[in-house]
C-alpha cells in the first residue's frame, strides 16, 4: 500500500473538503453511515485505503454528487492495489557493452531514470486536477442542493425494507446511499428560505423528509395517514449548514405524504404533499 502517493493525498484532501463543506464530527458520520468513528480518522487522514463505499456514503451524507470524489479514488486505489505500479513502464537498464561515453577508469556514467517520472508526474497531476474540481464544487449554502447522480447498487446492503424500515435512520440503513433515493416532486423553498423535501427509496420502499439551510429552532414532520409522524429539531449551530433527516416512514402511501415545516418561533407550519 502507498498511501504517501500523491494520488492518496488528494482522495484524502478530498475527502477533508467535502467533511469541512457539510461540517459532519466523526460520531455523526458513524451514526449515518456503515463505517465507525475510528475508521473515518484513518479515512480522512490518509491512514487506510477507502472503500468505494465509503465515498459514496460521505457524498450522500454531505448531499453532493461522488463524481469528483470517485475520480480521485480510481487513481487512489490503483495505488493501493499496485494497478498504477504495474502499468508504468519499466525503467530502461544500460547495455552490457561500455558505451563510448564511458570515463577513462571504464565506469559507466550514471543515468538518470526516466523510467518513472513521466508517469508519477501525469498521476500526481490527474490527481492534483481532481482535487481543484472536487473544491471547486459550489458551496451548499449557495442554492439548492445538488442533486446525487444514479450509481450502480452498493455495498453494504439496505438494512431494512418497507415496513422494517419505520423509524429507521435513512443514512445508517444505508437507504440514502446514491442510486438509492430520489425525490417525491421537486424541492421547496419555504418562506424563511430553508429548503425542504420529501426523499423516497425504492430499494428500501422507505420515505423521509429532508431539510437544508435550516435555523436554530426550525422542525420538519413528514406524516401520512395511520402512521406516527417522524420528525426532526434543528437543534444545534452544526445542524444549520448541513442536511438534516427525518426518521423514515417504511410502505408508505406515496400520494398521501405530507411534510410540514415549522419556523423557529412559530406555530403555523408551511406544508408540502408528495408527488410520486
């Protein structure tokens, strides 16, 4: 394993910059994801290959496409594999006969080798590349959020489905994982400015209400009729820069979801109703 390459460097810094985006302590990426505390440190800090998986649950949990992220993982992990290794060309070795540039004492000169260099430039500068553009994604403060592109299903499996999925963590059943949820009609933008909306999964059969830019105080219910409403408190500084979920509601009536927002300090909520 070569995790001092510059490839693992970047998949790391990459993987710090989407953290420090979304603002997420390791305990909580624990709790939404299938990864523990201690494997996210190692993780973030280059100590241990990342699983593809992990990748994609951090980008799901941050809310951003893993396009960027995968990138600088395929170079990552054809150097922890050997792959980038293997595929570079091997170092030119020097005739056996003396070459006529050889010294008086009949040593041959040393060379420089070439072999590598060309290669590790290209990589560190793939890498390097990747970094800039994973950076360069727009802040989630900025507008709406990013929509997640569809993936291929994933590692680890999907904890639950339909009515085991109630009252479930969306992002620690694995549910929310890209390629796995998708929106019930489009976002809303509620007149304080927070953006809120109803996710669903098809794998799990399991729906949930998601909130953005939310403020101290703000509460998101997202109910259906003959099943306990789940809801969520924006109750801390670190939740008003991230995503926030509700507990999922599993089977449910997909025509008959409603999610309803209450401002910090009000009473009237602002309510929304699903369109499958």
């Amino acid at each position: 394993m070569t995790s001092g390459a510059p490839e693992c460097a970047a998949l790391a810094e990459g993987l710090r910059a989407v953290r420090a985006r979304t603002g997420p302590s390791l305990v909580a990426l624990a709790e939404r994801t299938a990864y523990s505390k201690s494997s996210w440190e190692r993780y973030l800090n280059g100590k241990k290959p990342v699983p593809r998986q992990a990748v994609e649950a951090l980008c799901a949990t941050a809310g951003e496409p893993p396009e960027r992220l995968l990138a600088l993982w395929e170079l990552a992990d054809a150097e922890w594999s050997g792959r980038a290794r293997l595929s570079r060309p091997a170092a030119q070795h020097p005739s056996v006969a003396v070459p006529t540039d050889a010294g008086s004492d009949g040593a041959v000169p040393r060379r420089p080798r070439h072999g590598r260099w060309p290669a590790i430039v290209a990589g560190a500068a793939a890498a390097l590349a990747a970094v800039t553009a994973a950076l360069a994604v727009p802040d989630s403060g900025a507008g709406e959020p990013t929509g997640l592109t569809a993936s291929p299903v994933l590692d680890p499996p999907p904890a639950c489905h339909g009515t085991t999925c109630d009252g479930m963590d969306p992002g620690r059943s694995a549910c929310g994982l890209p390629g796995r949820a998708d929106s019930l009609g489009p976002p809303h933008r509620t007149r304080t400015g927070t953006g809120v909306e109803i996710r669903y999964s098809s794998v799990c059969a399991a729906a949930w209400g998601r909130i953005w830019h939310a403020r101290i105080g703000d509460v998101l219910e997202l109910s259906v009729l003959g099943v306990r409403p789940r809801r969520v408190l924006i109750d801390s500084t670190a939740d008003t820069d991230v995503y926030r979920f509700t507990a999922m509601i599993g089977a449910p009536d997909r025509a008959g979801l409603r999610l309803c927002f209450t401002a910090a300090g009000e009473t009237d909520p602002e309510c929304f109703h699903a369109t499958p």
